[in-house]
C-alpha cells in the first residue's frame, strides 16, 4: 500500500510540473498579430512546443509552434523545417520578450499550415 501511495504521489507531482512548464498564451498581444518573412536558422521538433528560428531583414526572431503531433497531423513535418528553406509566419509578439512570436500558421514551399 505504501509503495502505491509513493506512487501516485510521484505521478502527481510529474503532472503538476509539466503543467506548471507548460506556459500560457496571454503572455502574447493578440490584438496585433503580425506577418514575418525570412530564412530558417535553425528549428526544433520537441516538446511542448516546435520552433523555427527565421531570420528576417532586422532581426532572428524565435518562432513557437505547436506541438509535434499537431504538426505532423498537419503534415508540417521536420522536412519542411529544414535550415535555409524560406518561410512566412503570421502570429503574435511575446509582450515581454520582443524577439518571440507565436505562430498561428506558418508558410513554407507554398504550403500553408495552420497551427492553432
């Protein structure tokens, strides 16, 4: 009984971190949603969340996505990502770190992919 206890203690403290990690979106301004153009630098496919760095005429912004299972059932796969390849992203501007959007869709080889 103990051990069963210690358990679920474990697996309520590994659910209350990844929720406590796990940010929430108000921390962007979505009421000036904005459009980028630029070159991939560098991308992660990882949890919670997928990223592109786009380098674009002013400056390297980093670019959240969603999560990867949304964007391979969105067919946004790492492929697609690929450093160099040329992309547009339109999304919303982290209020406290000026270099950050949140991707609602992302284009890339004339493909559009929605991500919310």
């Amino acid at each position: 009984m103990n051990i069963m206890r210690k358990g679920f203690g474990v697996s309520l403290l590994l659910v209350a971190t990844a929720a406590f990690a796990h940010h929430g979106w108000s921390e962007y301004d979505s009421t000036k949603p904005l459009q980028l153009s630029g070159t991939i630098e560098k991308s992660g496919y990882s949890h919670p969340h997928g990223f592109v760095n786009l380098k674009t005429a002013d400056k390297t912004w980093n670019v959240v996505l969603a999560p990867p299972s949304r964007m391979e059932n969105r067919r946004l796969t790492k492929d697609l990502l690929a450093v160099g390849k040329q992309a547009t992203v339109v999304g919303y501007q982290n209020r406290s770190k000026p270099d950050e959007l949140r991707a609602e869709r992302i284009t890339i080889d004339d493909k559009t992919v929605e991500l919310r």
